[in-house]
C-alpha cells in the first residue's frame, strides 16, 4: 500500500497505513447493529453487565438507567463487571474476525453529544421531572431565565472573536438550541463554557465539577496518549461519575 502523508504528535511527516478494527456510532445505532437491547434497557451488554434500574416512581416506563448506586448493590466505578471477548464471541463465534466489545467502542463525539446537553437541562431545571432537591445548581431562579439569555448571548457573540478553524459558530443556547450540532456542543464544552460558565453558578462546586470534565475530554482529544494520560482518564472518568450521582 502507498499509504497517506500524515504528521505525528512529534510533527514529523510519515505514510500513514490504517486499517479498519473499530467501527464507531451513536449508542441507538450501535446496539441496532449489534442487536442489543440498548443504553436504556436493563442489560445494555456492549462493554458492562451493569444492569439497569427503572424508575419506581413511575410503573409504566421502561426505560432503565445504568447508575452506581441501586438498591441493595453498589457498583465501584473502577470495578464494573466488564464485557469481555470471550463472552461476546460465545454468541458470536461465526464471527471470528471481530473481537468485542474492542471493536465497537463508544466514540467521544457522541459521548459529548449526549452528556453536555443533558447537564444544561439539568442546571435549567428542564431535564424530565428532576428537581434540584436538596441542592443548588440551577442557573436561574424557576420561571426565568436571566443567567441562561446571558450565556446565550455570550455564545452567539463568541463569533465574532473564535477563528473559523477552530470550529464552527456556536448558536444562542437561549434562543437557538435546535441549531446546535455535536461541533457546536462541543465548541460550547471546551473553548467557551471555562469563561462563560464562570461564576455562574450558585455554588462553585458545580463550575469546578464541569471543569473537571472538561479537562478530561480535552485530554482524550489531545493528538497523542500516553499509559499514563489513560491511566488518569480511567481514574478521572470514575470519579466524575461518583461525584455527579453523589
């Protein structure tokens, strides 16, 4: 093969020769693929046996969620009883040149897509039937939205000063959230949110929270990653998750 001119972390030019071994989707398109049941059923079965919980308070649904902390278990987050090669190939075992769940990982693109726009309905108080309880992370006050048109303008005016090849413009997350796309989630996640969000919160544990996040999905977008940059995502992801559920 010829292969493709392409320039390493060290900047040094080479003939890239890649080879399809992961095949990559959304997590609805994924679990079609491969005939799962899917994130929201009870055993998703792509790279965790976690099962799902329902929401008691609601007999009729059936969507199940993935969470640490159920009744009568609790799942450590650096522990989860993986899916291995082996179990998958047990029923797949006429497909020899797959291996799971390797081969069908969940891509970074998606995973943005979904977490960031599910944290600002949290902090807007429109995520389902959640309320804050016993904490503070609304932006505003029920019924208003002062601090939410605030961000929405600093989105919308951030084009002004982001050049064009960084991204692409950030809509007003106030007045034009049907117009955002993966890019412009996470454009807001990583170059405006660290200035925009700022003290924007109540209580400056949910800023440093995010940022927290933040800094973990720059570092998996970083062009090179070392044991020791995965090392602290394993570490950095779990206990994100411990204190989001917390």
């Amino acid at each position: 093969m010829r292969g493709v001119s392409a320039v390493n972390p060290y900047h040094s030019r080479f003939l890239l020769r890649a080879f399809l071994i992961c095949n990559c989707g959304d997590m609805p398109a994924c679990a079609k693929q491969w005939r799962m049941s899917g994130h929201t059923g009870k055993v998703p079965r792509r790279a965790c046996k976690i099962v799902g919980i329902r929401d008691s308070s609601q007999p009729t649904a059936t969507t199940h969620y993935a969470v640490l902390n159920q009744p009568g278990i609790q799942y450590d987050p650096k522990k989860l009883p993986l899916q291995t090669h082996e179990n998958w190939i047990a029923e797949a075992i006429h497909i020899s040149s797959l291996r799971f769940p390797t081969c069908n990982p969940h891509d970074l693109m998606h995973i943005e897509k979904n977490i960031i726009p599910m944290l600002v309905d949290i902090w807007t108080g429109a995520y389902k039937d959640l309320g804050p309880g016993s904490e503070d992370y609304l932006w505003d006050e029920p019924g208003k939205k002062t601090v939410l048109n605030a961000i929405g303008e600093a989105c919308a005016s951030s084009v002004n000063t982001i050049p064009s090849s960084f991204g692409c413009c950030v809509p007003n997350l106030a007045t034009q959230r049907s117009e955002f796309i993966a890019e412009s989630w996470i454009m807001f996640a990583t170059m405006l949110s660290p200035a925009i969000l700022h003290n924007r919160f109540k209580k400056r544990v949910y800023y440093i929270h995010f940022m927290e996040l933040i800094r973990l999905f720059n570092l998996c977008m970083q062009f090179g990653l070392d044991h020791s940059d995965i090392a602290k995502l394993e570490r950095g992801f779990a206990k994100w998750v411990v204190e989001f559920e917390r």
